[in-house]
C-alpha cells in the first residue's frame, strides 16, 4: 500500500528500542558539547571583559541540564509497563521536552535580568580575542542543531527535538555576542554596553523559543490529534484485511514516541461474535507488524451499514466513543 509521506509515519515504522538508543545518544552527545563549549566560554567571557559571551555560557551549561533531563528521561521511557503505568513509561519523554522547554524560558529571563543590570554599571570594552572562542562555536552549535532536530523527527521524539532546539538557542546567543563584541571594539567607549544589549536581545530570543517549544509538549500531554497522514494509513491498512468491510472511527495517542490505537472496524453483521474476535486481532496484529511504535491497539467491532456515514478521525459533536 503506497503510504503518504508523513514524518509522523515514518517514527511510527521505527523500531522502538532504536528509536530511545538514537535519543539517548543524542542527549550524550550534547552533554558533551555543551559541556565542552559552556567551560571554554565562561573562561574567554571572564577573562575577556563580555558579559554577552558569559550570558552565552550560561545557556550552554543550561543546555548541559535540559540534555541530561533528556537523556534520564528516554532512560525512563525504555522501562517496561508495571502496575502502576499499564501503558508503558513513554509520557516521561513528552515530559521531558516540557521541562526543557520551561528551562529555556527560565534561562532567558535570568539573562534579561543580568543584562539589564549590566547596563548601568561600568564596563571595559570585551576583548576581541573572544572573537576565537565564538566563531568555531557558532558552527559547531548549529551543525548540532540540524543534527538533532533531524534525528528528533526521524525518531519522533519531542524531546529530542526541544534539545536540538537548545543547540540552535546556543547559536543565536553566540551570534548576538559576537555582534554585541564587534560593535564594543570598534565603537570604543561609547558603545561599551553593546555586548550587553546584544545579551539582552539573545535572552528575548530563549524565551520566546522555550514559549514556541512548549506549545507541542502540552498538545501531546493533552492528547491531541496526531498526523492526519498517519490516521489515514492506519485505516486504509485496517481495511486492507480480509472481512473488514470499513473503518468507521480512528484514535491515535502518543505515549512519548509509542502510540496507542482506538479503532472502530466494521464487519458482515451476520458473523458469529468468535469470527469478529478474529478480525479484530488480524487487525491489530497488522498495524503492530507495520508500526513497531504502536503498543497498543483497541479494536471495536461493528456491523456494517453502508448508510451509515463514515467518521474517520472519531470526532463527532455529542458522540460518544
């Protein structure tokens, strides 16, 4: 069956424990860096006389913390089900890319404040030997980027996405210290605070990111819709099997990168209930076997009425499941 592209489809043909092993590398990788980055910054920050270069290394090392809540939450997610979550661990992931995101709002707003404070105190020119410390930051910070994000997609994890965002964050403050570090050197005294107000402009820029970023966490953990792409592949392939009739009703919610399917298949009303029974789990067997993201499928049997109009996404004003 010929499938619409659909990234959303695609997470969901990915095997599971790759996709949290490909998240979870992603996380390492990014402790490291901005580990590595955030030193090397603080110390040409200090050292340099720019407050917008040390504000910059600030949101490297708050890249460190969102990466590590990143990284112990796909950890989390990989735990099977217990009594306590029948539906597996996967939430901890969506979690995860809430606090990053709240992080990044945080960050922001502690560096608006410090930058504000900044302006009325005096200040040496910043040293443009920080310039060296920049530039090679710069493209390390947003090759991380394309990176991540592209891995975060591939594997459908918000998280991971959020973080690739982080890596981005962390250019742009670069980028507005190094402009706010030209404009300081060669203004001279009269442009002293220029790196300030370019710590400034980066902070409003985290915040407005974190705000951006937050939006899909809580459209997931308030279970909204999901992909239409992926709803329609996952009712033609019902109706692919032999004595569905039709699909009447489809639901979709994502547990982190797992999903879990409603779907309302309908069947020859005159079938004994044993033969329906059997229907349903071909059903559910094929969309398991098809997307290994799917944990769970629920399928309700109904008989077929062809009078009878088709709801394909489930929602119906005043229906009930």
């Amino acid at each position: 069956m010929p499938a619409p592209k659909s990234e959303a489809l695609e997470a969901a043909q990915m095997h599971p424990e790759r996709s949290l092993q490909s998240g979870q590398g992603s996380a390492l990788r990014g402790i490291i860096v901005n580990g590595a980055l955030g030193a090397a910054k603080l110390v040409a920050g200090i050292f340099g006389h720019s407050y917008a270069l040390i504000a910059d290394a600030c949101e490297s090392f708050a890249d460190v913390v969102s990466s590590s809540i990143t990284f112990v939450a796909l950890k989390k997610a990989e735990e099977p089900a217990d009594l306590e979550h029948p539906a597996g661990h996967g939430r901890a992931e969506t979690l995860a890319s809430a606090v990053t995101a709240l992080v990044l709002v945080a960050v922001g707003a502690l560096i608006f404040y410090q930058s504000a404070l900044s302006l009325s105190e005096p200040r040496k020119a910043p040293n443009p030997l920080t310039l060296l410390i920049l530039v090679p930051v710069i493209v390390t910070k947003e090759l991380l980027f394309h990176w991540m994000h592209k891995r975060g997609k591939k594997i459908g994890s918000l998280a991971v996405v959020a973080e690739a965002w982080h890596q981005r964050s962390d250019a742009v403050t670069s980028v507005a210290a190094l402009t706010g570090i030209i404009v300081a050197w060669y203004g001279g005294p009269a442009y002293s605070h220029a790196d300030s107000w370019a710590a400034l402009a980066a902070s409003l820029w985290l915040a407005a990111t974190g705000l951006y970023l937050l939006g899909p966490s809580l459209h997931e953990l308030m279970e909204g819709s999901v992909d239409p792409a992926l709803l329609k592949y996952i009712s033609d392939s019902s109706e692919e099997c032999p004595g569905i009739k039709g699909v009447d009703k489809v639901w979709v919610r994502k547990l982190g990168m797992r999903l879990m399917v409603d779907l309302h298949i309908e069947v020859d009303p005159t079938i004994s209930v044993a033969e329906g029974h059997r229907l349903s789990h071909e059903v559910k067997s094929k969309l398991q076997a098809e997307l290994p993201q799917v944990r769970d499928v629920m399928v309700h049997v109904e008989p077929f009425d062809e009078s009878r109009p088709k709801r394909p996404f489930r929602i119906q004003r005043g229906a009930t499941r």
